[in-house]
C-alpha cells in the first residue's frame, strides 16, 4: 500500500468514527457490560502508579519510572490496537473491515458526551445556581463553591474549548495519519496525563514525562482545533472570525498551558467573551492570564451559543476528513 492510499484508508476511518461516534457514542449497556478503553488503560496506570511510585525514592529515580511507566502504557496500548486491526483486517475483507474497525475506533473521540455534559450544565445552571455548580463538578477540577453564575458558565465554556481539542480533534488527528494504533495511543498518553500528569507532591516527578509528552501530541491538534473554530465563525450566527483570529494571535501563548490556550482564545474571540483568567482548584488559586477581552458575565445561554460554535468546528473537521480522503484517493 503506498502512503497516499494508507493516508486514504486512515483518513477513511477517522471519518466513519467520528460519524458513529456522533450518532451513538459509546452507549451506556455496553460501558456497564465492558467498560471502557480509557478505563481499562486507566487500570494499568494505576496499577503502575501504586507499585513504581515510592513515596520513599529520590526525584530523579521517581522520574525515571515515570518514563519507564508511560512506556509500558504505551507499548501495552499500541500493541493491543495493532493486533485488534491486524486480525479484523486478516479475518474480513476492505469494507467490512473498515466499518467495524471504526465501531473499534468510535471509542476513542468524545464529540457527543462532550457535547451533553457541557449542555446539561447549561441545562442546570436555568434552574438555578447550585444546579449548575453540582453539573459543572462533573466536568472540570475547579472548586465549584467559589464560582458563581458566571463563573460556573465560563468553566462550563472553557472546558467545551479545551476538550474539543483534546478530546475530539486531537483522537480523529492521530487516527487520520496512524489508524486505530495512532488514536489508541493518543488516547493512552492523555489518560496518563490526566491521572499522573500533575504538578502534586506525589505525580511532580512521576508523573513528569506523561505531562510533557502530551503537551507535545497535543500541538498540532490544538492548533488545528482553533482552525476549526475559527472557520465555524463564519457559519455561525452573531460569531466572529476576525474577532477569532485576533485573539488567538494575542492571547493563545499567554495561557498556562502550551495549548489549551488556543481553542479557549478562538473561542472567546469569535463570541465576544473573556475566558480562563484567575481561578481556583481546591485550596490552589491559579492566576492565569486572560483569553479575549469581551464579556465576561456569561450565562446559561452564552454555553448554548458555544456549543453552536463547537457543533459547527465539528461539522467542518468531518468536512476536511472527507476532503482529504477524496483527495488522498485521487493521488
């Protein structure tokens, strides 16, 4: 198989994932029945967090079996993804193949849970602000008490810009140039990240390599993530693309994060919002620099406007993936 054509069939199935994804996600009998890959590759961080990280080692030996420890979930992971698609691929002809390796891969993108957490903390802040505090702990790490209404629907609108990136683009990236092996391991880096990847007494040394390996995965889909979101300004009713692109180029590398700041900067831009900025994580206040310059008393309906925005950066990520597998097919 040449590259034009591998690229074909990647990009092939990162299209008919994200669609079943959307349409179904991953559904609720089947997670109480299996479970869920995130959760399993969980387990083996876990597992390898309770018995390589001493509390007793010195930083440099905790940071070295951080190292080793992301390794072994890497290989684990890419090993489990290559197989599964080497013996679909052995047992079932093209298409056939195609369509249930992406019922395999639609695990891995999260467009539609993402989409119905962030809305039922919409959904939840209308009915009043305890509502929308409790809905909006499920979704980001913040200390929900010391939000109010704005603040709930600022980090309701801050998490939808970052896990678009993290969640949905970077996955459908990753399987679009290496297949279900690719997102597999995309996947299993951004899991260690979120459990390991802290700057706690604990996961500091540990948890090192896992943190700067998924910043640096995740560059190229938070840059494409801000592309998508500024090209659904357009389509976007009341949004602004100019308003997008200017605030990213000011604001995106003043974030905390190497790429976070991207979407929340497109995000803020195209709506006319102020987001990130101070906030607190437990009993750790966190003084972050600003994305966007507009309105920062958000509400209910300023999550809604936001989500029609990600629907749209949604829609024309699918639009690019079916672009490239006409053009990729042609080559």
């Amino acid at each position: 198989m040449s590259p034009a054509s591998f690229l074909a069939h990647t990009a092939e199935l990162a299209l008919l994932a994200a669609a079943i994804e959307a349409a179904v996600g991953w559904p609720a009998p089947l997670y109480a029945a299996i479970g869920h890959p995130v959760t399993w590759i969980g387990r083996l961080i876990a597992t390898l967090d309770r018995r390589l990280n001493s509390d007793g080692d010195g930083f440099a030996r905790r940071r070295a079996v951080g190292v080793v420890a992301l390794i072994i979930v890497l290989a684990v992971t890419g090993a489990v993804a290559w197989a599964l698609t080497a013996a679909i691929e052995a047992v079932l002809p093209g298409l056939p193949a195609l369509f249930v390796l992406a019922v395999a891969a639609a695990s891995l993108p999260a467009s539609r849970s993402l989409h119905t957490h962030v809305a039922a903390v919409a959904e939840a802040l209308e009915r009043g602000l305890a509502d929308g505090r409790r809905a909006v702990s499920m979704i980001v790490g913040r200390d929900p008490d010391s939000l109010d209404e704005a603040g709930v629907a600022r980090a309701a609108i801050e998490s939808l810009a970052e896990n678009f990136s993290d969640g949905v683009v970077a996955p459908l990236f990753w399987m679009a140039i290496a297949g279900l092996p690719g997102a597999a391991l995309y996947k299993a880096a951004n899991t260690a990240d979120s459990m390991i990847g802290h700057r706690t007494p604990r996961h500091l040394a540990f948890g090192w390599a896992a943190a700067r390996f998924d910043d640096l995965i995740n560059l190229p889909a938070s840059r494409l993530a801000a592309l998508w979101l500024i090209l659904a300004a357009l389509v976007t009713p009341g949004a602004s693309p100019r308003g997008a692109i200017a605030t990213v180029r000011r604001d995106a590398a003043k974030h905390t994060s190497p790429n976070a700041g991207w979407p929340e900067a497109a995000v803020a831009g195209a709506l006319g919002f102020s987001l990130a900025g101070p906030r607190v994580y437990g009993a750790t206040r966190l003084d972050a620099a600003p994305m966007g310059d507009g309105r920062c008393d958000l509400m209910a309906a300023d999550i809604r406007r936001a989500l029609g925005l990600y629907r749209a950066a949604a829609l024309i990520q699918a639009a690019a993936l079916a672009g490239a597998v006409v053009l990729l097919a042609g080559a």
